[in-house]
C-alpha cells in the first residue's frame, strides 16, 4: 500500500536501535526524509548508514539526549518543521516506590512525560498551518496494565496519554493525529537487558528465561522492530486521517482484557 508520505519530514526520536529505529526504517521505506537521533554517536551513524544503504532516504542524524533542554534545541535546529514526529526516550529504571525520592520522578517525567509534550508544543502548530501532521508517542502496554516493578513508566506514560486524549481531538480538524503505539515485549536491548536481570535473579540461564518469557506471550514470541516500525508508519500515513487519540497495543495478544 502507498502511505503517501514520500517527501514528508519526520523525526524521530531515540532511534539510533530498537523500537524508534524499527519506527524510521518503516518511513525511510515509505520515502519519507528523516532526521533521526540517539545519545551515542557511533551507533546513530551505523543505523542511519544502514537505513540510507537498505531504503536510499535522506536520513540526518543529531546525537544528543532528547530529555534536555539543548538536546530538543539541537533536534529542532536540524528538524524545524516536521510533518511526523515520533517521540520516545529510553524507559526510567524498574523498582520500589519506597525508594523513589522527587529527583526520580522528575527524571522519570522529564523523559517519558514532559520531553514529548514539549516537542509536540513546538511542532505542532507548523504541523497545524500546513495542514498535514502525524505525531506518533511510543509509550508501553504499563498505560493500559501496569506493571508492578515499573512505577515510574506507569505513572509517566500515563500522565502523556491524558495529556494527549485532551489534544489529539483539538487538532484531528486540521488533519494532525497524535496516537501512541503501546509496546509489549519487543525484542530489543531493553527487554534483554530485563530478562537478563531476570536470569540472574533467579539463576536460570539467559535461553531459559527467555523461553519462560515468551511462553507467557500468546503469541508464544517477542514482538519484531519491524512489526512495530510498520504499524508506526500506518499512523503517519495518509490513510490514517481518521484515526487519533488512540493507544495501540503491540503485544502479541499479553493483554487479557476485551477493550
Ligand atoms: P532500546 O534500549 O532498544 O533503544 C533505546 C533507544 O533510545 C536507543 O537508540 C538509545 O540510544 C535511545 N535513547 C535512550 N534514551 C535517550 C535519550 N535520553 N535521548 C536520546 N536517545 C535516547 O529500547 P526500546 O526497547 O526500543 O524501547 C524504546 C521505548 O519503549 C523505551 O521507553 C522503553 O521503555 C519502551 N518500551 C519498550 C518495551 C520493549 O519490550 N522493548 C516494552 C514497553 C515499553
């Protein structure tokens, strides 16, 4: 299917791998120009040496950390009027509520909360005059079933999703969408770095406790970056007008509940 966004300019955050890579491979494939960004440089310019290499897109790239005032100035400077922005940041630590002073969640707010409605609150209203804009917030199945150890994601992503019910019908007249796509378990460093404390924890080897994981899946698998980049580039599409404020689970059916 044509997406109808070649020519468009995204960008996209935090995508240097896993799911924010998945999300601009998908538009890179749909023809649209990126600028793409991640705090570490080198692992930028290999992911957007091999989108360039595997789709032929313009792919620019800004390393900087997106949770910082110069980071969303310098990624703005190098993307000052996209038509899609994809927000994401890495997820705050797992742990105990008990032990979680202000300064932890403000850190947890400032990247999963405040980061993404500040870029939507600079971008917006371009996206507004030119009648065309898709924001996309990749958040986590937490937003619809907490998890226990994950306090700091399910209070944060829940605060940008009330955030975002409000805004997303305000803007939908002037073909602008915001939705977020909810992550199950995805395979990316992140979730292995999960299991791999879930091994140690439990002293079981890493093959196993993967397996353990996945068996808990109906799917019986992990989710793909490219399954979930896929759906990303639905919600950027052309075809997608119609659709925003929504919370797409991607989770390969781990959500038990029929809404
Ligand atoms: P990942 O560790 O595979 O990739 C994270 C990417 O974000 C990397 O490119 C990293 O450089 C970049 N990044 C992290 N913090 C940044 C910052 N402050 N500024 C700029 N770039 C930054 O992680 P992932 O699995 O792709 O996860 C992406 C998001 O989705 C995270 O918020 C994560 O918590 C959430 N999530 C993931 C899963 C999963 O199963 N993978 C499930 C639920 C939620």
């Amino acid at each position: 299917m044509d997406l109808g966004i070649a020519g468009k300019k995204a960008l996209v955050c935090a995508a240097s791998k896993g799911l924010g890579k998945g999300c601009a491979l998908a538009l890179a494939e749909d023809g649209v120009e990126l600028v793409i960004l991640a705090r570490g440089k080198e692992t930028l310019e290999a992911a957007a040496a091999e989108i360039r290499a595997k789709t032929g897109a313009k792919v620019a790239t800004v390393a900087c950390d997106i949770t910082t005032p110069e980071g969303r100035k310098a990624a703005l400077a190098a993307c000052p009027e996209p038509d899609i922005l994809v927000n994401n940041a890495g997820g705050p630590p797992p742990g105990d509520f008990r032990e979680w002073e202000r300064e932890a969640w403000i850190k947890a707010l400032d990247a999963n909360m405040l980061t993404p409605i500040e870029l939507i609150r600079r971008t917006i209203d371009g996206m507004i005059r030119r009648r065309f804009g898709r924001i996309v917030n990749i958040t986590s199945s937490a937003v619809k079933a907490p998890i226990d150890i994950l306090g700091l994601s399910n209070g944060a992503r829940s605060g940008l999703t009330g955030f975002v019910a409000g805004l997303a019908r305000k803007t939908v007249k002037h073909n602008v969408t915001i939705n977020n796509l909810l992550p199950g378990a995805m395979d990316t460093d992140r979730l292995n770095s999960t299991i791999a404390a879930m091994a140690k924890n439990r002293n079981l080897t890493l093959e196993a406790a993967r397996a353990e994981r996945a068996a808990a899946i109906p799917a019986g698998r992990f989710g793909t970056i490219n399954e979930f980049g896929a759906a990303c580039a639905f919600l950027c599409s052309q075809q997608a007008s119609y659709v925003t404020g929504q919370n797409f689970l991607i989770d390969g059916g781990a959500y038990p509940g029929t809404f």
